[in-house]
C-alpha cells in the first residue's frame, strides 16, 4: 500500500500552477477575448468585489474593484486560495470506508488516508449511502442542515444545491439558529421585538451628526467590517475615517469597552475601558444601580416605551431573590473598573447623545443572552432609543449595517427547498418521535445522545439518532467547539460526506469527499455593498474549474440525475439560464425605482449601481408612536422583564437580566487556580474563518514559525519564560496544541487571542492528540450558552500556556490527505 502525499506535494511545488492546471478552455463570459496582456474580468468575493487579470488561463492578478476606495488587505490572498497544495483535486474515499462501508473503523476517522475515486464511482455511493439511510433508518438518521459562509454568489450558494438535491431524495434532520449570534437572535426578540442582529442600524452619517459619546461595547468594526455576507465595497470606512477625525477634533467620544486593545481603538485613536472578560453584566448593572441611585435615567421613556422595570430595578437595588445590591462596588471585583469610574461612566452616558454598539463576541459566552438584554435596558433607562445618534446597535460591524442604503431589490437565489406541490423520492415524516429541527450547536450532544430532551427556547427538543451527516459550504472542524469531544461523536456516525473546494480538517474526519471548484471558476451573480445594497455585480467564470472539481451545481445535478429528479432539480435551466432569470426579476421588481439594463449589457458592463442610499434611524418610528408601530415582542413595549421568558422556568435565562457566574472565568472566577489564562476566540484580522488559511503564501504573512499566532501580554510571557516567536503549547483538560508567540502589550495580563479558524492538524487520529497549527476549537467549551437559546459559547475559556519542549512535530493541516494507490 504506497502512500504517495510525499509525491504529490513535491510534484506540485515544482510545477507552476498554468503547467498544472493545463489549457483552459474558452470561458464563456462577454470578455473572453484572449490577448498576450490577458483580460480583466469582474468577479467578487467576501473580501471585497474585485478584478482580475486573466491571463494563458491563469489568474495572474486581483486589485479592487473601482467602487471599492477601502480594499482589504485579504484580497491579496484570493490568488493563493485558487492555487494552493490543499485544493481538493478528486472525489476520494476513506480508505477503510470504502472497503467496509458502514462497519469501518470509525476510529480511522482523522488519519487521513483516502482513495482516488472516479466521479461516477463517488456519486453512486453518495446515492447508495442516501438510500441506505432513508431505508433502514428514516429522515431522522440524516443531518443535512449544517450550514455556513459560503462563497458569494446569489446563485452557486452551494448550501441550497446541497440541501435542495438532498432533499429531492428524502426528508433530513435541520437546524435552527447560528454560530454567529446564536443567543442574540433568540433573546432580542423578546426584548426588543426583532433580532436585531441582522437588521439595518441607524446610518452613520446620522451618528457622525448627533452623537457625543459613541460606546464600542466588544466590538472591532475596523477589522470585522472587512468582510461582508456578499460582495463587499467597504463604504463603512469612509464614516470610520470620519469618526477618527471627529475623535481628534474631541467632538465624539469613542470609548471601546473590552479587555483587549482593539484594532478600532488603535485605528480612531479612542479611549479603551478595560473590563474582565466575561463580567460585563456585573458592569452593566452597577451603571444602573448609578443611573437609578443619582435619578439619571429616564422615567418618561421607561413608562411610555417599556415594561418590567420594577422588577430588574428592584433585583438591582438589593430587593430581588439575592438580596445583593448591585452596587459599583459589588461590582468592582468581579469586573475589574473601579468604583468611582463605574460612577463616572454613567453619568457620561445620561450627559448628552449616546450611541451604544455591541459586537457578537460577547454573545458567544455562558449566558450570552445577559448582556445584550442588560445593553438594551441600559439604553432604556438612558432614553435615546430611536433617537439619532442614541440608542443601541447590535451590528454596526457587520456587512456595511448602517452605511446609507438603497431601497432597491437585490437579486434572489437558487431555490433551497422543493417546488411547490413536489415530494421526496422517499417522502417518510416518520421522525419516530424525535425532533426535526435542532439548536445549531447541539448537533454534537444530539449525536452522542440520541433521544436525549433538552430544553430550548421555551419547548422540548428530543434528539434525533444520526448515522449519516452531509456538509456543504462549511467546517464543521473549525466552527465547532472541543475537537476532541467531537471525535467522540464521530465514532457514532456511519457516514460522513464533505464537499468542498480545500482539504480543510471536515474533509480528513469525513468519509466520502467531492471537489467543488472556487466561486472563480463558475459564474455568478450578486449584490455588492452587502446591507447597503449598492449594486448589483457580474461574477464572471475565471478560469476552468482546476483538477476534477465542478460547481455545486454540477455535482448535484448529477447526483439527482441518479434518482430521477435531475430536471426538477435544475428546473430545465443551465447556469446561464438560471443568471439570466435571477437578473431579469430582480429587474421587474426595480421597474420604475431604478434602471437596469438589459442582462447582456450588464454581463458585458460588470456591474449596475444603484447610487446613494438614504440616511434611516433605527426605532424611530417606535419612538414616534409606539401603539401604531409596536416592536415585535410580545406586549408591543420594550420588555425589560418578560413574563414568557419568567413562564420557561430556566434557571440561567430568567424573567429579567441577572449576572450569573461562569463555569469558567479568569481573573480570580471559577477555575482560574487551575488554568489562570482566558483565551478569546475572536474573528481573524486576514481571514475568514478557516476560509483563506489555505492561501500558503498569505498565510505566511502572520504564522509564526509556520504556525497560527497565539498573542499573550509581556507579563503572561515573562511569567512563563515565554519569548516572540517561540512555538508554544496551550492546553486544558480538554485538548492541546501548538502556536506561535506574539507577546504584546495590546493584551493584559490573564488574557490570551487566538483567532479561530486556524486549521485543526492533530498529529494523529486520537482523541487528545497535539494540533500542530493552532485551532482554539481544540480547547473551546461545547455548552449552550442557557436553556433558552442553547448558542454557542466558545469564548468561556481558560486555558494555561508553556514553551514547547522538545522536537516540534511538522504541521499536518495542509497539503491534502495521504494518497493510497
Ligand atoms: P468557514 O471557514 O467560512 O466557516 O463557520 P463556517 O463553517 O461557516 O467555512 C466555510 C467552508 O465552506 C470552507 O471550508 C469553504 O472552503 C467552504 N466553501 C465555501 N464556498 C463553497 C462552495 O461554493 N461550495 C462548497 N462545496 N464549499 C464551499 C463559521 C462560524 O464559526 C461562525 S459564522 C462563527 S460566528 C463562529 N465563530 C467562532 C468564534 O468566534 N470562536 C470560535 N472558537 N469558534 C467559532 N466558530 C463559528
Ligand atoms: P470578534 O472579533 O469575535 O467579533 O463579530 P464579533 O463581534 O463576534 O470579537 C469582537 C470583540 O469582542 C473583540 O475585540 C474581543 O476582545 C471582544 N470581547 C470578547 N469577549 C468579550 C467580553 O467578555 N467582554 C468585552 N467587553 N469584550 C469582549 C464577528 C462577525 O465578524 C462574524 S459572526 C462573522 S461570521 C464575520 N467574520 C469575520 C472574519 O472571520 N474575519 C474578519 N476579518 N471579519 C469578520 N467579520 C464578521
Ligand atoms: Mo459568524
């Protein structure tokens, strides 16, 4: 049995990527006229819409697309993401899958040893696997409802092919909620009567205009605005930059609360308020005990706008169940501000227009719910909601929210779900009692507890027994929490089917693994400017798809084809036909509102804009009449306590915000005697997600010894021998794994960043073994953040840190799996 990675690697250092790709076929856009200097094509991505050079079939160059005046630095990274050692270049199967099916060695899973399949061969066992489970097990033995960050493309969103196909065949287990703002989701709507996290924000212009103090609440836009859910023109930099002069000239006060120095505070030049990680409700409640204590809030709006304040104001005041007041210096040494300036906080913020804006992070813990209910009830008793420039934000980070936007109608998607009036082949709703809809990120307990009951949001859940899982445009062995745990659950799944366009680490614990190719290499359409929804965007095909890898929208039409619903699948409409349709209704719906061309003229053009968007407050029309424009919770008020949370009888989401303690907090909370330091898992500065980690020569422009930075204060380092650059161990009793020291003095002492979606390359398949590059998810805690929304909460994390000794193994992440003839 040759194992031949060794070969494959070698041979593709040497060749350069024209010699491997071969001649590419004539690219069937309105610009495929072929020159010695190449051609410039228009194409998109979540890093910013751009341009590329095409040149003898190869991607030679990218630079911003011109209505982009911010372009990130990441879109330096797309080359190597076409071209890179850890492209996925044939269906393969895990070798002792394929010879025993669903009675292999399960523990095999994560070696990484596979077979090179035909395409024909890979999709009939795809199909076979697809009828096996729905005959022996039902619908309820399926997870296909995993979903993530794929690429841009309003058409080839390659979770909809994926689920659409699936489902032609048979009924599957699905999903609820997301790893992005989990708790945040399920607990504003209760409180404010919408998400909140996915709505428009009030406009920056309006914020430059009317705000005085300007509170980033865990929150790093000037990083995490670089990506957007489309195809980004990073307008939003234009008010940061505009905000930075405001904070120069002292015209805005910019306070960023958080334990880290951000890369927005050092961008704007703004004050930081260092708080303990994970103890901002204690914060929050010494500033109302503040706000109430020196009659600073505002009764008029609590009496007209809210309901439910006697209770929490009664819980801070010491007459609650606890009998604690919630005083400044109660509160002092659990988050770590001192008494006076907790005062002098509040009173800051009830002294003229305040605009408060809270990122996800701090949703992503224990009992995220808390703060983002105790945020709103601040903003409450502050009085400024739907005010300009006042109130509270949950999103002003995310995909250009609160950059002026149009009121046009963007381009619609391929269809997920079936037709109307259309079944499964096998159309069994047989769930056998267990639930067909589970909480995002319980998908690992329900498969090491099948028929478990867990509460969520107010009903029972019972969890369904899964044998077979499918994942499409996203990495599970990034996105979830504690690897190890996860192997564990592995174990229990007969088959595990990926496909993607790397040989990230959900490709090396699947079973079965196809080859999509790049959003580079197909042609697209979307909406550019994301939230503010600019324009619309021509996504021309690149180049040929590389190696044996197809569009989504191939594979799945093909894997259709093998049960009949081919057609229906497709709807009788190739990719050009299905473009063409999408661009056409989006067309109709903007008759008279804004032109459009004809479909030709715009492929040919690259894109349409929309032009300026419109200034808009958020809760202004609330404000303005609350009977006639009720917020969406249940008594049409803003709730500061809610009867329907009080009814669900959780003990860790109750009827009001309360501080709860953590299972794990640093800075003297529970098991920081064991293991002192917190680590936080935020979002890359030069990714997205694992998304870009591929990208080999990028990638080397941060790592560190080749491995992904873990950054740590001069005090931690120098308490622990610990120099920069040195490759490092962090553990827990939950895993271990190696990373490159950045020592800097960004971060206080007890706190630790690694930030996730660094690739996950253990040194073998077993449960506990070392990661060689540096993912956090290899220590994370996998816990709901309460009953009520059962989130994420990958950042209640302690962890402690040392010197590697000894030999430090090669990294194993990249550069595909281990090839047997
Ligand atoms: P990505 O790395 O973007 O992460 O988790 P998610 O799984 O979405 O994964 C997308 C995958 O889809 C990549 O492997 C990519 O190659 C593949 N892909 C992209 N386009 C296509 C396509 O067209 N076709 C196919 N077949 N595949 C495609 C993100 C999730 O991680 C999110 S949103 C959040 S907010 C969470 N954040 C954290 C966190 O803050 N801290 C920790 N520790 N963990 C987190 N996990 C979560
Ligand atoms: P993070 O970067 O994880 O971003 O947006 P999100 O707001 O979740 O964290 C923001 C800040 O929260 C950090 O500065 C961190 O120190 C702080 N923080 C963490 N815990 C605490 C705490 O307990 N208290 C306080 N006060 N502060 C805390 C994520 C969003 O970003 C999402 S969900 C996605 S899917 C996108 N992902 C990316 C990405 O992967 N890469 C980039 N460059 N941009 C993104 N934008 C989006
Ligand atoms: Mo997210």
């Amino acid at each position: 049995m040759a194992i031949s990675r060794r070969h494959f690697l070698k041979g593709l250092a040497a060749s350069s990527a024209a010699a491997l790709i071969g001649q590419s076929l004539l690219v069937r856009t309105a610009q495929a006229a072929v020159s010695a200097e190449g051609t410039w094509r228009m194409a998109g991505s979540h890093w910013g819409a751009v341009k590329a050079l095409v040149k003898g079939g190869v991607v030679a160059d990218i630079k911003p697309f011109e209505k982009d005046k911010y372009p990130t630095d990441m879109i330096n990274g797309i080359k190597g993401l076409i071209y890179n050692p850890s492209r996925i270049r044939y269906p393969m199967a895990r070798l002792d899958w394929l010879k025993n099916r669903q009675h292999s060695d399960r523990k095999q899973r994560g070696d990484n040893r596979f077979v090179r399949l035909t395409w024909d061969e890979a999709l009939d066992l795809f199909h076979e696997e697809l009828e096996r489970v729905q005959t022996t097990y039902g619908p309820s033995g399926l997870y296909a409802g995993a979903t993530g960050w794929r690429q841009t493309g309003q058409f080839h969103s390659c979770g909809s092919h994926m689920q659409r196909a699936v489902n032609l065949h048979g009924n599957f287990v699905s999903k609820v909620g997301d790893y992005s703002t989990g708790a945040g989701q399920v607990i504003l709507p209760y409180v404010l009567g919408s998400t909140e996290v996915y709505d428009q924000g009030t406009s920056w212009p309006l914020i430059l205009e009317n705000t005085k103090t300007l509170v980033l609440w865990a929150n790093d836009p000037y990083k995490n605005l670089q990506v957007g859910w489309n195809c980004e023109t990073h307008e939003a930099y234009a008010y940061l930059e505009q905000l930075k002069a405001r904070v120069a000239a002292g015209d805005i006060k910019v306070i960023s609360i958080d334990p880290v120095q951000t890369k927005t505070q050092g961008y704007l030049g703004c004050e930081q308020l260092y708080i303990n990680p994970q103890s901002d409700v204690a914060f929050m409640l010494a500033l109302a005990h503040t706000l109430y204590s020196e009659q600073l809030h505002d009764d008029t709006f609590l009496n007209t706008y809210t309901l439910g304040f006697e209770p929490f104001i009664a819980y801070v005041m010491g007459k609650g169940d606890d009998k604690i007041e919630k005083t400044p210096e109660w509160a002092t040494p659990i988050c770590g501000i001192d008494s006076d300036q907790i005062r002098e906080f509040a009173r800051l913020l009830a002294a003229d227009r305040t605009q408060l804006i809270f990122g996800w992070a701090i949703q992503r813990q224990q009992h995220g719910e808390q703060p983002y209910w105790a945020g709103a009830v601040l903003a409450a008793m502050l009085g400024q909601i739907g005010l300009p420039g006042g109130g509270i934000s949950y999103a002003h980070h995310y995909s250009s929210i609160g950059v002026p936007a149009t009121n046009a109608s963007t381009p619609g998607g391929f269809p997920r779900n079936l037709d109307p009036g259309k079944v499964p082949v096998h159309n069994n709703t047989d769930f056998k009692g267990a639930s067909r809809i589970i909480p995002v990120a319980r998908w690992i307990d329900c498969i090491l507890e099948p028929g478990g009951k867990l509460q969520y949001n107010g009903s029972e859940v019972t969890y369904p027994d899964i044998k077979m899982s499918i994942f499409s445009g996203c990495n599970p062995w990034h996105h979830h929490q504690d690897h190890n745990r996860m192997k564990r659950a592995f174990y229990e799944l007969e088959t595990v089917v990926t496909i993607d366009y790397s040989w990230n680490a959900t490709c090396r614990f699947s079973d079965l693994v196809l080859p999509a190719c790049t959003q580079f290499e197909r042609n697209d359409i979307d909406v550019y400017g994301s939230y503010a929804k600019r324009g619309v965007l021509a996504m021309h095909q690149l180049v040929d798809p590389l190696f044996h890898s197809r569009s989504d929208f191939d594979i799945f039409t093909d894997l259709c084809r093998r049960y009949g619903r081919h057609n229906e699948y497709t709807q009788n409409k190739d990719e050009f036909q299905w473009l063409k349709e999408l661009y056409d209704d989006c067309r109709k719906a903007n008759e008279g509102k804004y032109e459009m061309p004809e479909f030709e003229q715009f492929w040919k053009d690259g894109y349409v804009d929309f032009g300026p968007g419109e200034n808009w407050v958020r809760h202004a029309s609330f404000r303005e009449d609350p009977e006639v424009n009720a917020v969406g919770t249940p008594s049409g008020f803003i709730e500061i306590s809610s009867r329907k949370i009080g009814s669900y009888g959780y003990d860790d989401c109750q009827q009001h915000p309360i501080w709860m303690e953590k299972t794990e907090r640093s800075h003297g909370g529970p098991g920081s005697d064991k293991y002192p330091l917190w680590l936080q898992s935020v979002h890359p500065d030069k990714r997205l997600h694992s998304q870009m980690c591929e990208s080999d020569e990028y990638r080397a422009t941060y790592a560190v010894q080749g491995r992904e930075p873990v950054y740590l204060s001069p005090a931690d380092a120098k308490a622990r021998g610990i120099s920069d650059g040195d490759v490092v161990r962090v553990f827990n009793d939950r895993g271990q794994l190696l990373a490159g020291a950045v020592v800097s003095d960004h971060f206080p002492t007890g706190v630790i960043r690694i930030q996730e979606g660094a690739w996950y390359g253990p040194t073998d398949a077993s449960i506990g073994a070392l990661d060689t590059y540096g993912d956090p998810n290899t220590l994370t805690l996998d816990v709901g953040t309460s009953r009520l929304a059962q989130a994420p909460s990958a950042n209640t994390c302690l962890v402690e840190i040392e010197v590697f000794d000894g030999p430090v193994p090669p990294v194993t992440s990249f550069g595909g799996p281990r090839l047997v003839d």
